[in-house]
C-alpha cells in the first residue's frame, strides 16, 4: 500500500474576484522509501498543492478531493488530530531555513520541542535524541551546537538543522520544498547526498518540489511535471527526462543549457510566460504556447492517460510526431 | 581591445570588532570588446564586491580600475564623469532598482536625457529600447507590476542600454527566474554582445548558464581570483582544484541519476583566511608547500591561467589529481 495517496485534488484561494481555481484534479501516490519529485515553475501550484496536504492553506481556502496517510484522510481529520499528524509522521522543510529556525532560541530548544511535545520524551532523553539528529545530519560538534543560535550557521548548515527539527519525530515522509534554492551548488550537493542516505537508511519518503530539473534528476525515483494547476505528466525519471511524452515537459527540458550543445546555439526558449491561474487558458492550459497544438487543444482539457507506466495528458504525443 | 581591466583590487569592509574584513583580496580581470565574461563562485567569495568595484559603486582600498583606459573613479556626490556613463550596471532583482510609481517609459528616458535632449528622439529610441530586448511597443506606457521577472529584467537591461554602454556588468541576472525565461534572457544577452559588440561581465552561481553563454570564465574564490580560462577548455579540463569542485557539484539534468560531488567543509571567513593557498583546508590535493605560500595566478597553455602548486607556470594543463599522483613521492601529498 502506497504511504500517501493523493486523488482527485482541487485547491482554491479566495482572490480580489471571487475564488481562483489554483490546483486542479492532482492524483499520485508516495511509496515507503522513495523521492517523488514534483517540478514546474512558479505559479503552476506545486507548492499549494503540497500546503494543502498540511492544512497549511490561507484562510478561506477550498480544499476537495481525498489525501490518504496511513489509513486516513487528512483533508477529512479534525484541526487538532491533524497536527498530531502533521507533527509526528509528516515534515516539512522550506526553502529558506531562517523562516522555520526561530533566531533568538538555541538550537537544543528548537531540537528537543518537538520529541518533547510528540514523543514525550524527558529533558535527559530528548537532550539525548537532539545530539543523535544534529550527527546524522553531519554538523559539526553537536554537543555545543546545541548551545548555539541559528545565526551562528551558514546557510548549508542551517538547511541542516532545520532537516535535523523535521526528522526529530522520525516521521515517514518528508515535503521539501526547494530545500536547495538558495543554496551554493558545493552545497546543494551535500544537502541532495543527505536527503538520498536518509531515505535508504531510515525508508524516509521524499515528496521534493522544485524548479530544477537537475536537482530532481539527481534524486527522485519518479517524478510529476505541473503546468496550470495540473500534472500534465508523471512516470519513472529516466522515462520523463529522457523520453518525455508531454509537449511542456519536452520544452522545459529543451529550455535547459546542455553541455554538448554548439557554442552559439541559442537555448531554445518556450514562447511567452506562464499564465496566471486567474486566467487559465482554455481547453489544455499549455496550448497557447505548445508547438504541436491542434484545434482541439483551445476547447477540451486533456485527461491523464496511462500509458506502459507513466501517464500524460495529451492528445499530440511529441515522440510520435517527430 | 580591452575595455574593463581591474588590476589587484582589493576591497575592505569595516566590520565591528573584527577591524577590516578583505572581501576582495587582490583580484585581476579584463574583458575585452564584445566579449562575455562569467564570474562564478560560492556566496561570500567576494564576486558581488569585486562587480561594484568594477563600475566604481564602492571604493578599492587598493589596486586600479580601467574602463576604456580611463580610472574608473568611485561614485561621489558629484554628477559621474561623462565617459563612465558607457559603464552600466543591471542588479539581481529589478523590481528593487525599477520605480513601482514610474512609467516605463519615463524610467527609460532618464538614461537618455544626458545623450539626446529632443522630446520626439527620446520617444523614438524607447521604442527602438523597447524592441531591442525584446518587449511589446506598449510596455512604455506602462508599469513595472505589470510584468513578469523575466520582462522586469529586460527593462532593467533596456535602461542600461539607454545610455548606449559599451560593458554592461550584470549581477545575478538570471537567478530568480524560471528556466524558460532564463533561456529567453540568456539568448538575449548573447545577441545583444553579438549585434551590438557589447561587453559583458556576467555575476552569476548558475554554472550551467554561465557554460553555455560566457566567452571567458574566471573562477573566484575567498577575495581571489583561481582560475582564468576560455569557456570549454575550463569545463572539459579544470585545472584548479575548487574549479574542479565547482564543476563536479552541478547536477544534471539528463535523467540519469547522477549524484553530484558535495565539497566538503565550508567558505571560511573571509577575515581570517587560511594561511598559503586559501583553498588548501578543503583541497583534496593539499601538501606542505600549500600550507605555507600563497600560489600566484600564472599564465599556462592554451590562453589559461591558474593559481596552484600544481599547475606550473608554462606548463601544459594536467588534470589536478593527476599531477597530484605524479608529484606525490616528491613533494608528499597527502
């Protein structure tokens, strides 16, 4: 049985005109153990959607659809059984570790919270299990890094820190949300390399949003690509990166520099910009900007087809036509 | 002919309790004309310092700064010399340097109103502005909020072509934006050199960007300058050790699963610096001699420089770990 199974997600936020349709019919599921990486660029509700798991949406926000976790619907769990949830057996770490790590307390205090609050651990122990988190994490000395402020950290190490609070509990997966944007690449590395012994170690699963396609490249076992609030493809990584199915997900990928590519080649650029998910193209969101689209692109929305395991939404299959 | 040339500059900071912090320790840069020129390095090895240098937006404490052969003289309350003005600047976030209150076009009239005082020749060259980097004729009547990142960042770059500049130093241009659009801007920054013989000194941690646009690369690290090379030859064969790092921690994109190489330890602090070759606490190649002496940034093969023991003056370019094994009996590597 899969650790998390998303169907049917819809997501809406109250905007200036009324409620704006923001995540639209996401499904997939996370197994025990894997990085499922989700992409896209801004806007296209990578982010929302995985908030929403969390209970995490601005006020007003309209949820549907059911998120299973552990034998239960989480959209459907009442406010404070959520956070018993949400704390324990699910994490969540954000791009810019200052926003999670609480600048005026000592690491120890942010550490042991948690084990304190969800395990019950005493002062002696969870003392014990925050010195355990910060070596697995690989900083440097735990014992005094414990008497220590966030800001005394550089930013990697911060990152780790704040993975070193989400794993306090054990929990069976992690949500990270571009845990490497800010980083430098040297380090970028290092955080990837820990995200990926964790995940053997301790059978964590990884739900890891991001922008970067290499960054997902380097670690997920399957990824989805987001475009206008929807997947518009999902499968294993080595079929969606090297054989995509999808017209955006072969833009995308073609958007990138490569290293063979002939000096003076110009990137190839997807045309336009993303659209605002107050005004969603009709039909396939993607069509005005899609170098394959046919006549009925502008008037039906693809569904996601299942096809020799992975899955796609659209009609015009690229492989084919080229 | 080179048109920005930096020699040794050097650029403190006042940093309490700590007295002055060297961000930029004796760096040396040129670009020539129509060249693009990458500078790459971690946050914190002085790259942004060395560029606000380099247009004269803070002081060096010492070394000089050339443009077209003329000092580039720190920005005071007194107007900048004419001449600079072919020297512009685009920062890393436009929304921060456009003015939310003013009309495009407005602000990209400001850069012209020192070169062309007709009314209707401004009109005309904001549109030609406009058309040049690519944004619809209609975007002078209208405000920065109503664009995207990527459109943002081509005004920015349009009112930097205003003052018709013959270097544009760029800061982090690309970061912050999707891919998409960072292939729309980078094919813009290329064609702009290209068409306009402009030179660029391009700022940026994206690796893979700067590969596939700058003509140069210089590999900055803790205030100083490691490696210097032509583009490709760097990439296929880096010849400094943290350059190698550097290159090896970029992931790919490929699909197939590459782990990139993390570098172990971190940027040390760039107000005490370790003693000899700044890099050697975290080099894997690190011996004796590199504890003890600074390595100079000498002139090898094939119109490459580097900065390490390793690599001797004149010499033909070897792979670091590879001339590392050879002299290891020798010189004991560790």
């Amino acid at each position: 049985m899969s650790l998390l199974e998303v169907e049917g997600l819809r997501v809406r936020l109250p905007m200036a005109h009324g409620l704006v349709t923001i995540v639209d019919g996401v499904a997939y599921s996370v197994e025990p153990g894997e990085v499922f990486g989700v992409a896209g660029e801004s806007g296209s509700g990578k982010t929302m959607s995985m908030l929403a798991l969390l209970g995490l949406l601005p006020e007003g926000a309209v949820v549907e659809g059911t998120v299973r976790f552990g034998g239960r619907d989480l959209l459907r769990l009442p406010r404070k059984q959520l956070r018993e949830v949400a704390g324990r057996e699910l994490a969540m770490v954000f791009q810019d570790p200052m926003t999670s790590l609480h600048p005026m307390l000592p690491l120890g205090r942010q550490l042991t919270e948690h084990v304190r609050l969800h395990l019950g651990l005493g002062r002696k122990a969870a003392e014990r299990r925050a010195t355990e988190l910060l070596e697995e994490v690989r900083i440097p000395d735990p014992q005094s890094a414990l008497h220590a402020y966030p800001h005394q950290f550089s930013g990697g190490m911060r990152q780790r820190i704040a993975i070193a609070i989400a794993l306090a509990c054990r929990p069976r997966l992690l949500i990270a949300d571009e845990p490497t944007t800010a980083l430098d690449v040297t380090v970028q590395a290092g955080i990837l390399r820990l995200l990926d012994r964790l995940r053997h170690e301790n059978d964590l699963a990884v739900l890891l949003i991001t922008h970067d396609v290499g960054v997902m490249s380097s670690i997920a076992d399957r990824v989805s690509i987001f475009y206008g609030g929807r997947i518009v493809e999902s499968g294993k990584r080595e079929d969606v990166l090297q054989r995509p199915r999808h017209p955006y997900t072969r833009a995308l990928l073609d958007a990138l520099p490569h290293p063979e590519a002939a000096r003076d080649q110009p990137l190839v650029a997807i045309a336009g910009s993303p659209p605002s998910p107050a005004a969603l193209p009709s039909g396939c969101a993607f069509h005005p900007r899609c170098a394959y689209a046919v006549e009925t692109c502008a008037q039906e929305v693809p569904s996601l087809v299942a096809m020799n395991g992975r899955r796609f939404a659209c009609p015009v299959d690229p492989l084919r036509v080229r | 002919m080179t048109v920005l040339e930096l020699n040794d500059v050097v650029v403190e900071y006042d940093s309490k309790g700590r007295g002055k912090v060297r961000a930029v320790a004796g760096a040396s840069l040129t670009v020539e004309r129509g060249q693009i020129v990458g500078l790459v390095g971690e946050s914190g090895c002085g790259k942004s310092s060395l560029a606000r240098a380099a247009v004269g937006l803070l002081k060096p404490a010492a070394g000089t700064v050339l443009f077209e052969g003329k000092d580039v003289t720190p920005l005071r309350r007194t107007a900048r010399p004419r001449e600079l003005v072919r020297l512009q600047m685009v920062f890393q976030n436009p929304y921060s340097s456009l003015n939310p209150r003013r009309k495009i076009g407005a602000q990209l009239a400001d850069g012209l109103t020192a070169l062309d005082h007709s009314r209707r020749g401004r009109l005309v060259r904001v549109a030609e502005l406009c058309e040049l980097v690519g944004l619809p004729g209609a975007a002078a009547g209208r405000y920065p909020h109503e664009f995207s990142g990527g459109q943002r960042q081509r005004i920015a770059i349009a009112r930097a072509l205003a003052a018709d500049p013959s270097v544009i130093v760029l800061d982090e241009p690309l970061a912050s934006l999707d891919a998409s659009a960072q292939a729309q801007l980078a094919n813009l920054l290329v064609g702009l050199s290209r068409d306009l013989q402009l030179s660029l000194l391009l700022i940026s941690h994206d690796l893979a960007i700067v590969r596939h646009v700058a003509d140069e690369v210089s590999v900055m690290y803790l205030g100083t300058m490691v490696e210097i090379g032509p583009t490709r030859p760097l990439w296929e064969l880096p010849l400094h050790p943290y350059s190698e790092a550097l290159i090896a921690a970029v992931p790919h994109p490929d699909g197939r699963g590459f782990m990139p190489e993390a570098l172990p330890g971190e940027v040390p602090d760039p107000g005490r610096p370790p003693s000899g070759c700044r890099f050697h606490p975290r080099c894997p190649y690190a011996f004796a001699r590199c504890r003890e002496e600074e390595p100079p940034l000498v002139a090898l093969d094939g119109g490459r420089e580097a900065a390490c023991w390793l690599q001797p003056a004149g010499a033909a370019p070897a792979e670091p770990g590879e001339r590392a094994a050879q002299l290891a009996p020798a010189v004991g590597v560790e």
